[in-house]
C-alpha cells in the first residue's frame, strides 16, 4: 500500500491503534479510551453500549464488565462482538469485529484491584442490567457491602474481562469534502497473515 503512510504507517495494527488512542488521550475532553460496544441477543437484535476499553494487547482488545449484565450473556452466547472507536478532536475513527473470550484470571484481578475502592465496591453491589426500584436501593446495596467486603474486597467471581480478537479492523480519517481516507486489515483467523485494502469512503 504505497499510500498507506503518516497516521496510517505500520505493520501492525494494534501498534496503530494503541498510537492513535494516546493521540487522542491528549485531545479528547473526556474518556479517550470509550468505545460503542456491539453485540446481539439470542433473537439477532443488536445492542450497543458505551464501555471503556482498558488494553490493547498484541493481538487482542480487553475491557471489563458484569458477567450477569445484559451484554456478558449476548457476548458469551454469541461469542463475537463489534466495536467502533471515535475522536472528534482527531476526526478519526477505529472499528473492530471479532472473536470473543473472557478474561477471567490474574489479569482480571490485577485490573479489579487497581480501581477506586469506591469502584470496587460498587461492582459486588450493583446487579447490572437488572430492575432497580431506587437509587436509595442501590446505595443501600453499597453501604452493606462495604461493612461485609471490608477496604480490600476481592474480585466479585461474577465480574471480569472479555477479550476481543479481531478479524476486521478499520482505521479511518476525516477527509476534506467527504474523501475520507479508510484503511481496513482482514484475516480470517488470528493466526493468519493481515490483508490490508484501502476502501472508498
């Protein structure tokens, strides 16, 4: 790709991605790392949802949830997902489609324990996705888990990661006159080579 040069250089694309997000984390007002989740339920009816992606690995995307949520069952039934990366400061975007798993172990843990406690205990109180009749129920939830889980509470077994790996990813850039620059990178497994192929805007 000869034209694939200045914000768009590099073999590899999660070195691209993981520039462009500290990029934006000096532009961005707030959350650089947000991203649009999407999944579907068990009928085929999308979902999407704003969550914070908290790695790029290697080879892989991670963030952190509720396993009992609405999206952990979608993300686990299907076993697959989407997302979309946008910086209006940047005019650029990122979107991905791929291959999921949990993240469920040491990582997840070391992840848990470096929030706010205040974060921590929130996450063994809230039942996410589910019917909530107040938010005085829900304080309620935080004030009792906090005198059982102490200043140290240990990873909730019903919270941890997903990692996404990716089979499609998309890096694209605002052009003037609607000419946007998109670059997508295609393989079929991840242990296949990355095709890359400039698309019209």
């Amino acid at each position: 790709m000869s034209d694939r040069s200045g914000i768009f250089a590099g073999d590899n694309p999660f070195v691209i991605a993981q520039r462009w997000r500290d990029e934006a984390a000096n532009s961005e007002p707030n959350d650089a790392n947000a991203i649009a989740l999407s999944t579907v339920d068990k009928d085929g009816l999308p979902n999407v949802r704003m969550v914070l992606l908290k790695d790029i690995e290697s080879d892989a995307f991670v963030f952190y949830t509720n396993y009992d949520s609405a999206k952990a069952h979608e993300l686990d039934s299907a076993g697959k997902a989407a997302f979309v990366m946008h910086w209006k400061s940047l005019r650029r975007q990122i979107r991905v489609r791929g291959l999921v798993s949990r993240e469920d172990g040491p990582q997840a843990d070391a992840y848990y324990a470096s929030r706010s406690l205040q974060s921590r205990l929130g996450a063994w109180a809230s039942h996410q996705s589910q019917p909530l009749d107040s938010r005085g129920t829900l304080m309620a939830k935080v004030a009792k888990v906090t005198l059982k889980q102490g200043p140290n509470p240990a990873r909730p077994p019903f919270w941890g990661g997903y990692r996404i790996v990716p089979v499609e990813i998309e890096f694209w850039a605002d052009g003037a006159f609607r000419l946007h620059d998109r670059f997508v990178w295609r393989r079929e497994n991840s242990s296949e080579p990355w095709r890359i192929v400039r698309v019209n805007p």
